[in-house]
C-alpha cells in the first residue's frame, strides 16, 4: 500500500544506493529536478514530480513538490475515507519520503553574503515534505539525514519495529525544521538590527 517514496535531497550523500535499496524492496521511486538527474544517470528508474503532478517546476525552481498530488499521497491516513478521496482524485499513497534541505547556514557563513543570496536558500517545498511526512508517521517514514538511509532499510524489512522508528525519524525532523527555522529567523533579525 505504501510503496512509493518521494526523493528530493541537496545533499545527495548516498542517495543513489539508497534509491537502489528502495526498488530492490519494491518502491516505486519519485524524484525533483537534480536528484531525478542523479538517479537516471545510474539507471535507476524514477518519476519525475512533474510526472505526478502534471505541472511543471514553477518560478526558477521555487514551485516544485507542492501541489495535491504529493502532499495528499503524504497525509492521507490508511482509513477508508481518505482512501476513498486519494481514489476519487487518482493520487497514490507515498510512504516514505527522503528530504534534506538547501544549505541555509552554510550559505549565511560565506564571506560576502547578500540577503538576496541568503533567500534564495530558505527552503520551502522540502520543509513542507518533511513537516507532512513527520505528521503522518502512523504510515509514512520521514528521513531528513543521509545517516538514517541504512537503519531505514533494517525497518523497512522488520516491519514489527518499524512503527517506533517511524516516530524517531518524525521527532528528527521536526528538530531539523525547527533549528532550520530558527537559523532563518537569526538571520533576518540580525539583518533588521543592522
């Protein structure tokens, strides 16, 4: 039922042996832009997120993953009714998502750094995946750090731990979005001082 999994990484640190291990488990795999690119050039076969959601990557990147067709795939619960609305609107169950997010910090820390610069770095749609994700760990696995992959892989084939895990990597992502949001935050205010 939840065989699908959405790849979206910056950091693409072991993405394609991950992406591997998923197909050889029976995932179906959809990726964006750069990380699709990756997969491909291995020979791995993956969805395009345009795919999905029949629109294209909007506004030089910025529009990508949100859209109904990734986001209700994500939150919808395993009960009858939210099946029953995925079914009516031809949106598929996602059950795992890998998402980490564009390199904000590191970006702040290089000499010369504009705010302009600093923006275009605060990451939206991936901290939208990750949010969804965490919120659905009844049924969906949320992995935001390359680290995670192999344990992820252990659960995925001990499914009696995997619910307990689900919520570890749940409570990281939502710790990772937080000091995310909070580094953006401790910028901008630094910035209004100024």
């Amino acid at each position: 039922m939840n065989k699908r999994a959405i790849l979206s990484v910056y950091d693409k640190t072991g993405i394609c042996d991950f992406a591997h291990a998923l197909i050889e488990r029976d995932f179906e795999l959809i990726a964006s832009g750069g990380t699709a690119r990756m997969l491909r050039k291995v020979g791995l076969p993956v969805l395009d997120v345009t795919a999905v959601t029949g629109a294209p990557e909007m506004l030089g990147g910025r529009v990508k993953t949100l859209h109904p067709a990734v986001h209700g795939g994500i939150l919808a619960r395993a009960v009858p009714a939210d099946l029953a609305e995925l079914a009516a609107q031809q949106i598929a169950l996602i059950g795992l998502v890998a998402c980490n997010l564009y390199p904000f910090t590191e970006t702040i820390h290089q000499a010369d750094v504009t705010v302009e610069m600093a923006v275009e770095q605060i990451d939206i749609g991936g901290v939208t995946l990750l949010r969804a994700a965490a919120k659905n760990f009844a049924r969906v696995t949320a992995v935001c750090d390359p680290a995670d992959y192999d344990a992820v892989l252990a659960a995925l084939d001990t499914p009696a731990d995997e619910l307990h895990f689900r919520r570890e990597l749940a409570a990281k992502a939502f710790a990772h979005t937080r000091d995310y949001d909070t580094a953006i935050a401790a910028f901008l205010d630094e910035v209004n001082r100024a």
